[in-house]
C-alpha cells in the first residue's frame, strides 16, 4: 500500500537498484557512446563534429588499452618529470654543441659590445 502524496520507488520496491548499484555495474563494464553531427547547406558539408564518450573504471579503460592520461603531462606527474627530464637533455645537447661551435680553431667570436 502506497502513502498518499508519496512517490513511488523509481523501480519499485524491493528491487535493490539504487544509484550505487548502477555506478557500479556501468564502471565494471563499460559504456560507449558515439554519435556523428553533420551540418549540409546545400549538399556542402559545413561542420562535421564526432562525439565519442567511454565511461568505465580505471581498470577497464586499462584492459580495452585505453591509458592516454598516464602520458599526458598535465594529468600525470610522472609524465610532466619525464617531459622536463627530456627537455633538459635536448638543452644541454644544444648548449654543448654551441660550445663546441665557439671553442672551434679560426672561429671569430664577436667581443661584446662596450656601453657607450
């Protein structure tokens, strides 16, 4: 029997489900959603946006291969330390070849300028 000016249970009683349940059953397998817009004048193509949406758990998106955030530096320490330790060798490559440039026989360096 129902109360008067009550809602029922969305998926009525004793059924279990709530929002937990359904978080959890979609993070553990997965759910995609792809869609396509197209905008014609005239049979010209003016805008074509694809939408694609991926909802599962870390652990899902890693067994499909899905990994790009541990690449991306703005998402992962490791990769934006790795990204620095990177453009610090190419740095010092470059310094080094300058050096080796200036310390060359029969090179001319040009003395700095003297302040007027």
């Amino acid at each position: 029997m129902t109360t008067p000016g009550r809602f029922p249970e969305p998926y009525g009683q004793g059924s279990g489900a709530n929002l937990a349940d359904i978080l959890e059953r979609v993070l553990d397998k997965g759910v995609v959603i792809a869609g396509d817009i197209r905008i014609n004048l005239l049979d010209i193509e003016l805008l074509t946006v694809k939408l694609r949406l991926i909802v599962a758990s870390v652990d899902k998106a890693k067994e499909m291969g899905i990994d790009w955030w541990e690449s991306d530096p703005a998402l992962s320490s490791r990769a934006r330390r790795d990204e620095l330790t990177r453009e610090n060798a190419e740095l010092r490559e470059r310094l080094a070849r300058l050096e080796e440039l200036e310390l060359e026989p029969g090179r001319r360096t040009r003395a700095p300028k003297e302040a007027p």
